[in-house]
C-alpha cells in the first residue's frame, strides 16, 4: 500500500526524537520552530527523503532551495495530523479554510481567563508547550462591532452618605467598571479619547505564576499581542501631554520595550525606571543564582517634547541627614553647611541649608527606596483588618500605594484623569483617590471587584492605610462603580466552569442559544456528537466557545433601545449619560 505524502512527512519527522512528545506524539509546533528558522538538522532529515524532497525543494540552478512557507502552510493544514478537535470543527464547518492563522488578516479572540484579540501575521512561539487556549477566529471587517460602545448596567455612585443607585454619570465622577478591558477600553473612546493624563497599568507578568487567578502562562506571541491590542487603545485615549507607566519584570521586559517603541514611537520613550523592590533574603536565595530583587516601569509619553514631567525629590535618608546636617541652630534646626565660593580676600563663604526647606535629592531612575508590599486579600473585605499596606506575605506581592504615589507625582496634577485597566485590588485607584486625581479602573474578575469596591469605600471613610498618613488623608469624594452588560459573554462563563459532569448539558444549552453563530445549524451540530465526545474537558470547553458569536458578547450601545435585550430605564439613563447622549 503506496503510502501518501502526510504519511510520509511523519515518518520521516519520528525518526528524530526531538519531534517525539512523551507520548509518542509528533510535536507539530517544534517542527514549526525549526521550518521558521531553517534549522538544519530538519532540513537534512527532509532531504534524505525523495518525495518530500521533490514536493517541498526547487532546484535553482543546480541548488536545492527549500520553499518554507509551503511547508509550514503543509503541516498547518487540517488534513495534516488531524486530532479529535480538528475532526469535530471540520465537521462542523469551523475550520478556517484550512490555513494557519498567520496568513489572514482576521482577528483572533482568546479566553485564557482574559480575553485576548490576535492579529494575523504574528509569529508563534514557545510552542512545545502543551496549552489549551480557547480562541476563535473573527473576521477583520466585524471586529468594529465586537468594539463598539457598549450598554452599561448596575451602576451605583459610592460616597460617604451610602450607595446611591438610579444616577446619572457626571463629569467629575470616578469610575470602576467592570468587564473586559479590551471592550472597555473601546467604549471609553467615545468618551475619553485624548483626554487621560496619565495611564498605569500592573498587568499579568507572563511568568506562569496564578496570582489572583490571572493566566499568567501565554505564550510570549499571545501575550504581547494580548498587550499590543490594548496599549494601542491605550494611546488613542493619551491627552498629548499623557505618559504612560508599564510595569513589568524580567521575563518580558525587553520585549515589551520593544513592541512600545512601535507603539508610542522609539522617540517618545522617556526612561526604564528600575524598583527595587526588595533584599536577597528569604526564599529569594534559596538558589546560587543572584537574586532579582527589581522590576522594570516602562515610561513613554504620548509627545516625548509635550509631556508633563513634574520634578521629584526622594526624601534624605537618616544615615544621609546624620552625616550631612549634623548642625544644629539655637532654635534646634538642623542644617548643612554648603561652601558658595570665596570672598576677595579668598576666604571661603559659607551658607547654611536648613533641613527643613530641603527638598531632598532628585529623583534618579533607580527606585531602592519604596519596599514592595505584601497583603492578605481578605484584607479588604468588611470585618476585617484595614491596614492592608503589609502585614502577611502570600503568593503574589502587592504595589505599593507610595509607588502609585510617585508615579502619578510625577506625571500629573490635581484634577487629572488617571487610569488603569488592569486595576487589580484597586491600589492604583485608592492613590489616585487620596491625591485628588481622577480615575478609570477596569477589571473583569470577580473576585477582585469584590476586594476593589470595599477598599475604596475605606478610602471615603478616611482609611489611615498606605500613604494616608503622609498625604494628611482625611476621607471624601466618590466613585462610581458600573458594569458592561453582558450578553453572550454569560455562555463563555458558564462553559469555562463547566466539569466532566455538566458539559454535556451545557453543550445542549449552547445548541439552543440564538447567541452562537448563526451559519451552523443544529442538526449539522448533533451530527458532530461522536466527534465531540470523544474530545478532552478542556478541548470540549474550547469547542463550545467557538459557537459563541464573539460580536455578542456584550450588548452594543447601538442596541440600547431594542426590546429583546429588555434594558431598564435607569441602565439607559446611565449609559446615555456616560455618552452625553441625554
């Protein structure tokens, strides 16, 4: 039996151990890699075959030149290798034409915990690791509707008289939402565009830790993408005279520096602020390597010549104070002496700087003066301790209120806007809070809303946590929390719960729904059963949100009036404000 040219290409390919999985699976992403990098121990290994010689090499005036990209679009078809998931989405008719995704200019949407958008044309790495995302394809002409503005719900204005609910949204409010950051990001466009002084942003590191539930495990291409689409959002809603603050560590920091550039250009980078955070103690020095003990801010400027930069000054340590203002006037002030040239006679003339009319020294880009901060989730929540600036270490370590401090010091004044969308336990909102600036947070998980929310209530009552204490923090002012009304996106959630016991009923659920994709029916669906029962949990949770319309996933501002979503009039109230639409 002459076997075919897939056959073929795999056997060859198994004679290497380096495309063997432990399970004697061909490693379709390792040989990826080495197709991308014309590896030469893959290309040998092909020559020595005559088919696959003849199928993918030219012969170029007596030189073998080997067409990579056919090969690779070669083991990215679906008829090469097809698995379970493969088979089902064939069936079903959500294979996308059968190319790999590089090659369109569609868009991709991930849901590994947080939503992420890819575009074509990236390139993929770190594939040998086995990780199961659940994305879906988007065509490039209905991505503008997946962005548009969306409806708001549940909106609640919290200050020190209560909650007040049915409300209007006003200029001066500050603002929480909750729901996707992308989305969010998009429908704050319409509002905000050009008019944010500064953004922060803490996001997941890509380092594979799971603090507070985050993936922090994407693949380095899905992440930058994942941070790519965001930071271009980001900019469109810069004042010009905004800057922005990326905080990252180690792992991805030189290749964040590198997509910002193409961002905000190479020439509005302003400076690699290093924190150190922290001292080689502890569990940090377990190992013979030298201990990380800093993280990187990564600061650009929307308008490198045009950017507010306010001038800082880190307070004198006391070993410094000791050995420099060791004077002491007869009214107890301490002061320096500080030598101001001579007189005619040469003598020298001296003058005295007090202590207390010192600013201190200038700030340099090396931060060994804010100590990172640890802090019990529960922290937060009523009942409680409220000193949540420390006290107990768990995985995962908090940023400091007096790092949010100096940032904003230095980038904005009182009464401009600030914002983070990955907000977190809110610690960039309580700051902004304290210093009398305006904010926007936004966060989708739930679990940190409910830590966000009690937090900046203590805040209003007059927390003493923090920088409350050095910024003579007495309490006041308000906020506004809000959600982005959801529609297909309660499917999503409902299958990424889902276990082996309930998938089956919530995949008769999805059936159903009129918020799945509408060119496939469901009897083309109940045919595919075999295909999908056979599958893994996760390769079936995968399966389900394809069907998901992604353009559903909240409710579109252009809807607002449409019986079938049944908004009520005070979300209508709500969002036509926020859209100053009344």
């Amino acid at each position: 039996m002459n076997k075919n040219i897939f056959e073929i290409v795999v056997g060859v390919l198994k004679t290497n151990s380096k495309y063997i999985s432990d399970d004697g699976k061909l490693l379709k992403a390792m040989v990826y890699s080495d197709v991308m990098t014309m590896n030469k121990e893959l290309l040998s290994l092909l020559l020595s075959d005559e088919k696959i010689k003849e199928r993918f090499f030219e012969n170029v005036n007596g030189t073998l030149v080997f067409d990579k990209q056919k090969f690779a679009w070669f083991i990215e078809s679906k008829e090469f290798l097809p698995d379970s998931y493969t088979r089902y989405t064939n069936k079903i008719g959500l294979t996308h034409n059968g190319d790999f995704i590089s090659k369109s200019n569609d868009v991709v949407l991930d849901f590994p915990y947080k939503d992420c958008v890819l575009e074509g044309g990236q390139d993929k790495d770190d594939q040998k690791r086995n990780e199961i995302f659940y994305n879906e394809t988007i065509a490039s002409d209905e991505i503008s509707k997946m962005l548009a503005p969306k409806v708001f719900t549940n909106a609640k204005r919290y200050s020190k008289d209560g909650i007040e609910e049915n409300i209007t949204f006003d200029e001066k409010d500050n603002l929480i939402i909750k729901g996707n950051n992308l989305i969010a990001l998009s429908s704050l466009l319409k509002r905000y565009e050009g008019k944010v002084k500064c953004v922060y942003i803490d996001p997941p590191f890509n380092t594979g830790s799971d603090s507070f539930n985050y993936n922090d495990k994407f693949s380095r291409s899905t992440w930058l993408v994942f941070m790519k689409n965001r930071l271009e959002l980001a900019k469109r809603l810069l004042h010009v005279t905004g800057n922005i603050f990326v905080h990252i560590d180690i792992n991805q920091s030189h290749y964040l520096k590198t997509l910002c550039d193409g961002i905000f250009g190479e020439d509005n980078f302003v400076e690699e602020i290093i924190w150190a955070y922290g001292s080689p103690s502890g569990g940090r020095a377990a190992t013979p390597k030298p201990v990380n003990i800093h993280d990187y801010i990564l600061h650009y400027a929307k308008s490198y010549s045009e950017r507010k930069q306010n001038r800082v000054y880190v307070p004198y340590s006391e070993k410094y104070i000791k050995d420099w203002f060791k004077y002491i006037d007869d009214d107890g002030r301490k002061y320096r002496r500080r030598q101001r040239g001579k007189d005619e006679n040469g003598n020298p003339i001296w003058t005295k700087q007090y202590l207390d009319e010192s600013k201190g020294v200038p700030l340099s880009t090396v931060w060994n003066d804010i100590q990172q901060v640890y802090a019990d989730p529960r922290a937060y929540k009523d009942g409680n301790k409220t000193d949540v600036e420390v006290l107990k270490e768990f995985k995962g370590g908090q940023k400091p209120e007096a790092l949010i401090k100096r940032i904003l010091e230095m980038a904005t004044d009182e009464g401009d806007l600030v914002l983070d969308f990955h907000i977190g336990t809110g610690t960039s909102a309580a700051t902004a809070h304290k210093l009398n600036r305006k904010y926007i947070g936004v966060e989708q998980m739930v679990n940190q809303i409910d830590l966000i929310l009690p937090r900046l209530q203590k805040v209003i009552g007059g927390d003493t946590a923090g920088i409350s204490k050095f910024v003579e923090w007495k309490g006041g002012g308000s906020f506004v929390y809000c959600e982005l009304l959801e529609n297909a996106s309660t499917l999503i959630e409902k299958i990424q719960s889902a276990s082996e016991e309930t998938i089956s009923e919530i995949k008769s659920e999805i059936y159903t729904d009129e918020r799945i994709i509408p060119y496939i029916t469901r009897i083309e669906l109940e045919k595919a059963d075999e295909e999908f029962n056979s599958l893994e949990l996760e390769e079936k949770k995968k399966a389900l949100i394809s069907l998901v319309d992604k353009n559903k996933l909240y409710v579109n501002y252009s809807d607002i009036d449409d019986e079938s979503y049944a908004i009520n009039e005070s979300d209508k109230a709500f969002t036509k404000s926020f859209y100053a639409e009344v």
